[in-house]
C-alpha cells in the first residue's frame, strides 16, 4: 500500500511542478459555474448560468458573468440552435463595474464516434462595451465521454474578434463531470488561456473551477 501511495504522489508532484514553472509568469484564477437547464419540451430547453471569477492569483473577485437562453432542438439529432442574452460585469483598474451586453446565435452540433461524444458550437454575438460595440465568433469544441463512471472531458475554444481583425484567444480545457442522481452533475476542470499579445502568443492565464449543474 505505501509503495502504491508513493508510485501515484511522485507523478502527481511531477506534474504540479511543472504546470507552476510553465505558468510562472501568468494569472492564475479561480471560477464558480452555477447553471440551471429546464426541459420545456422535446424541442425547446430554457438554459440560464452565472459565473463568478478571481483573478490576479485568485485574491480579487473581479468579474461575473450571467446569461439566460432558449435552444430549440431540430428533427435532426445532431443539430439544435440556441438564442442567448448574456452580460458580464468587470472590475477595472479604479474598482469600478463595467458592464458588457453579448446577445448571441449559436448553431451546435454533436455526434458519438466509439463511445466518445464530440460536440460543436459555433457562436455569432454582437459585444457592447462601454468603449465600443463589434461582434465576436466563437467556436467551442468538447470531446467527452459520458458513459463512464468520472466523465473526462477536454475542450478547445476559439476566439475571433472583428474589433481587431483577428484571432485574440484560444482556450484548452481539462475536466471531470460526475451524475448526482437524475437532475444534478458536478465536476472540476482546468483552463489554459492563449492570447495574442503583440502578434505573438503567450500563455496568459490558468484557471482553477469547479461546475455545478441543475437539469429538469
């Protein structure tokens, strides 16, 4: 037993090591996400979320973030559409609330390839800032599998922002969902942050959270 304890902690050491070296010169941050998804009928599910984040190494609550939403499911399996209002509330540099407006259209896709999930959602949303209003195109792809007992899932996420006529962001995310009877899911994940800073890339954040979901 004391041999297994010491076989499993020595990569584990070895892996936290390195993930602290890699983003040693990076924000870390710590994020809650509470989501809430009601079934109205076998077409149309009200889904609605909030998310509370820490940066600057998890010591400053500095942005939240909520949205409300209807998807419509086609006769098609792998394709529903989904119309979002979302808005987000960040602390700038004076500890003052500035509020962003993202009303969306998302088309999203997902097939099951030999057990493995593998899902799709492109975004279209009009930004409203306090300094200016252009739209973003995101793309989110999630590859999971949901039939065993811990669902690993990993993601990518891309970013497009008209503002700036480019790509500004890529997201890759690792995490764990776990079934708590029919209606709760729960499970923590990790996020690396890559943007585009002087027209190179650099690392720019990870992000510790942890998800808690309501289906009825």
């Amino acid at each position: 037993m004391n041999f297994l304890k010491k076989w499993i902690a020595v990569p584990v050491v070895l892996i936290c090591i390195t993930v602290q070296g890699y983003c040693a010169d990076t924000d870390t941050s710590l994020r809650t996400d509470l989501n809430f998804n009601y079934t109205v009928n076998d077409k149309f599910r009200w889904v609605n979320y909030i998310f509370i984040q820490a940066d600057k190494d998890m010591s400053n609550y500095d942005y939240v973030e909520l949205g409300t939403g209807l998807r419509y499911q086609t006769s098609l399996k792998w394709l529903s559409f989904l119309v979002w209002y979302q808005q987000s509330y960040s602390k700038n540099e004076e500890r003052c609330w500035l509020l962003e407006q993202k009303p969306s259209i998302n088309m999203n896709t997902v097939v099951t390839l030999f057990h493995f999930r593998i899902s799709n959602q492109i975004r279209y949303e009009y930004r409203m800032t306090p300094d200016w209003n252009d739209y973003r195109i995101k793309n989110t792809l999630e590859i999971a599998r949901p039939d065993v007992f811990l669902q690993p899932h990993v993601g990518w996420e891309l970013f497009y922002e008209n503002h700036d006529r480019t790509v500004m962001l890529n997201r890759i995310k690792f995490g764990i969902i776990k079934d708590i009877g029919n209606h709760i899911s729960l499970g923590p994940y990790y996020r690396l942050d890559y943007s585009r800073v002087r027209d190179q890339w650099k690392l720019t954040r990870q992000l510790f959270g942890f998800q808690v979901t309501l289906n009825y």
